[in-house]
C-alpha cells in the first residue's frame, strides 16, 4: 500500500484519545498520521526487518514522505514543529507497530529535538545564538529536502553514558574545525544513517577532561576515518543494526556542532526530560502486547483455531490485570512527558525516572503475560507476540536511564537534598 492510499483502511483506536487526554490539534494529527502509516505500512515489514537483522530503510523513506523525519523541525523550516509531547505520543504509536523503526527514529529525533525546541530553552550568549540558528538550518534542511538520517553513538561501554564520567571519544580543535577519535558501541543505525550525532569530549590542551565540555556533532557517514565494525546479531531491537562505530582522525568543519560549547552539558542539567526519549517505543511496545491479547482471545488472528478463548474466566482476569497494567503506565508516562520543560521541580524528574522505569518494566512484564494468557501457538514465528517480547527485554538496559538507574536516582534523591551528606 502506497502512503496516499492511507485514508482507506479501518485504523487501531488511538493509544492516546485526543479528547481524554487533551491534546492539541496537532499532537493528534500526528498521532492519527503515525498510527496510519504504522499499521499500513510499518507493521507488515517488522517481522522481516527482524528476521534478517536489517535496517528499516522502506520505512524511513515512507516516513520522510508524510513528513514525519522533521516532526520537531520548526514549522518555519519546513517542518512539523513538535514539542516533546508530540513528538514522545507520535513515537509510542510507530513502537506499536515496529519497536525498531521508533526506536531509532529516536535517536534520529533527539538531532532536532535538542537543537530546536530544547536548546530555545536553554541560555547561550547573542552570537553562540545566532551561529546555532545558522547550523540549525544547515541541518534541518537536509532532513526535510533530502530525507537525511541521523543517528546518535553516545554508548562507550563506561560510565559515561550513564552519565558518570566524561566521554572518552576526544573532539580537537584544529583549523577550521574539529578532529574527532574514539570507538562508540551499540550505534543504532550504524551503516544507515547519513549523519552520526556523536557526543564527545572537547580535549583542552593543558586541562582534564570535564562533563562541561561535552560537544555534539554531527559527523558525515562517509568522512573519512569513519568506520562500522563487529556483526549485530542480538536478542532483540534487532532492526536498529547498533554495531561500533570506529572514529580515526576525522575532520569536520566548525558547522558540524550542532550545539555550541558548553549546551549539551545544560540540557543534560537542565533539561533531564531529554534522555526519556526512549520510552515511547516501549510504551506502544506495550499497548501492542494487549491489542494482540484481545484479538487473540476474542479468535481474530487467523490460523489459530476456531476456538474463541475469551470465555475462560481465567483468560478474561488476566486480560483485566494486563488492561490494568497498561492503564497505569499510560497514565504515569502522559503525566511525565507532560511536565518535560527546563528546570523541572524535583518532583516531576522523580516522576520522570517513575515513569521511564515503569514503561520499560512493565512493558516486558506486559509481552510475558501476554504470551502466558494466549499460549502456546501465540509465540510462534509466524505471529508477533515473541519479537514484541524479545524487543521489550531491550528497555530497561538504555543508558543513561536504564531500570537499575531510576531507582538509584529515585532512592537517592528522594532522601537527600543536593549536596547533603550524612557527616
Ligand atoms: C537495541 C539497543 C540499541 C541501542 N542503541 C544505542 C544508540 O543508538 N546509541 C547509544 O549511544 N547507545 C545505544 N544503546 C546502548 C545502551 O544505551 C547502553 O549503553 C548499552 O546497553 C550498555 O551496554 P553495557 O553492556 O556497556 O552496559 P552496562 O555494563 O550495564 O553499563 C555500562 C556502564 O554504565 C555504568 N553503569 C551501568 N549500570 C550502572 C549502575 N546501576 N550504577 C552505576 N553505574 C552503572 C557502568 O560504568 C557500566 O560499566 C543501545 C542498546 C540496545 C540494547
């Protein structure tokens, strides 16, 4: 089906109604155009691209042609102008149909997302403004005229993606530029993308590395210098093909930040809301898993007998307890995504790391009652219940707000004041 035949099929009840949940006009635009493209289009290709491990490239192109690549470029760029919310609802309804294809569509986001409505947020000097205006538009208007492709390596194996300790890929200043070495690991999109949006360190001859001189930049696919190593054959999440990314000596000039100095390290400061952008995929990952469970009990998935399982007392409370489940982490993650702006007080970051933890848990909790309350033939390959369940594993292991993460931040913030001691 082509993406102008659209119109003509039955679509899947909105995960968030735009009524109950208020959202605005254009939130639920976008919603209704993911949720269309992702039944028709996306759903039917999962299981290949899983299969054979490749990157969703058809979906790419399907998505740059109903405009959803620059959902958070600005209007006056050409773009569909999402905030966080539009963008997070209109992710959750793409991970519905294909957890590949969302998740690495977010790390494509986050290029616009932290350059454009983020950074508007943040303070930099009148002339870091105006050079970050004059990139930003270099790098928008590639996504919305070419269809470009961004990826983001910011995994290093240690603790700086977690957040801990600064990033050991190095950006030196040279003429004109920037020479940037290091090895980044588990880079989604790695071989596909046009553009790697690596987070590095800036090396300041003299000083030691700092957090503070974190630099995002975006580094062409084809530089040279660049190089994608190692196989990728993983549990799940298997379309994002996230295999190593080699940097050897790559020049790229000034108009590659794509933050000034100085920013990221503001918005991973001010903006904490910015490294939940992962959580949308599961959180369609999970309304997935109870759609499934309700045609599969009500005997709508063909070919797997004519007995309609909904009249078992049991199936009926476990489909309850599942609805349950899933209501609340709807619940949870709407509020939290509502609240993501610059300087949240601390109790919406401690709702935040509630909300991320309870998405990515609860989403794999959700595929293994899933596939308990249909039985057996519903983890055959041939249905999409197991890849739903080997995908949603993959959650709570993103850094730097993996499950554990939450809820050492949550213990620990909640009970100190920053820079208290028990001394
Ligand atoms: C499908 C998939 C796609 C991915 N795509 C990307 C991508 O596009 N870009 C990207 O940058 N990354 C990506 N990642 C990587 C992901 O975010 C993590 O960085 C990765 O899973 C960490 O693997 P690890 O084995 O190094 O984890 P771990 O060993 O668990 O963590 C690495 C380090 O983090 C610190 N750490 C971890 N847990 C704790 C803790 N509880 N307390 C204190 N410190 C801790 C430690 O220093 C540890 O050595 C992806 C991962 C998956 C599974």
């Amino acid at each position: 089906m082509t993406v102008l035949d659209l119109d003509t099929i039955d679509l899947d009840q909105p995960i968030f109604d735009p009524e109950a949940f208020r959202l605005s006009d254009k939130e639920a635009e976008l919603n209704a155009r993911a949720r269309k493209i992702g039944q028709t289009n996306f759903a039917p290709r999962a299981a290949m691209y899983d299969r054979e491990a490749i990157f969703p490239t058809e979906n790419y192109r399907d998505m740059h042609e109903v405009g959803l690549l620059g959902i958070c470029v600005p209007e006056e760029h050409g773009g569909a102008g999402a905030h966080f919310r539009g963008y997070a609802t209109t992710a959750a309804e793409i991970g519905r149909y294909c957890g590949s294809t969302a998740l690495t569509w977010n790390m494509h986001v986050c290029s616009c997302l932290w350059t454009g409505p983020l950074s508007d947020d943040l303070e930099m000097s009148a002339d870091d403004r105006e050079e970050h205006l004059r990139r930003r538009a270099m790098h928008y208007e590639r996504i919305i005229d070419k269809g470009a492709i961004y990826a983001q390596p910011f995994s290093e194996g240690g603790a700086a993606a977690a957040g801990v300790v600064p990033f050991s890929t190095s950006a030196k200043r040279v003429y004109g530029g920037w020479l940037i070495n290091g090895k980044k690991i588990f880079a989604s999109l790695s071989g596909s993308a046009n553009y790697y949006g690596v987070l590095c360190g800036e090396m300041k001859p003299g000083e030691r590395p700092s957090r503070r001189d974190t630099m995002y930049i975006a580094v062409p696919a084809d530089a040279e210098g660049v190089k994608v190593v190692g196989d990728w054959d993983p549990l799940g999440m298997r379309g994002t093909v996230s295999r190593t990314l080699i940097f050897e000596d790559v020049f790229v000039d000034d108009d590659a930040a794509l933050m000034p100095r100085g920013v990221y390290y503001q918005a991973a400061s001010r903006w904490p809301h910015m490294f939940m952008t992962l959580s949308p995929t599961y959180l369609g990952i999970a309304q997935a898993a109870v759609d499934f469970t309700v045609r599969y009990l009500r005997g709508e998935i063909p070919n797997t007998g004519p007995e309609k399982r909904r009249k078992f007392p049991t199936k009926q409370i476990a489909l309850a307890q599942m609805f349950v489940m899933l209501q609340q982490t709807k619940a949870l993650w709407f509020q939290a995504v509502t609240e993501a702006k610059a300087d949240p007080s601390k109790e919406q970051v401690l709702r935040a790391y509630a909300a991320q933890y309870t998405v990515m848990e609860n989403a794999n909790e959700l595929c293994q009652l899933a596939i308990r309350t249909c039985g057996g033939q519903s983890m055959l390959k041939t249905l999409p219940l197991e890849r739903l369940y080997r995908d949603s594993r993959c959650g709570s292991l993103m850094l730097p707000w993996t499950a554990e993460l939450c809820l050492d931040r949550i213990g620990r913030e909640a009970l100190y004041k920053p820079g208290e001691t028990d001394d």
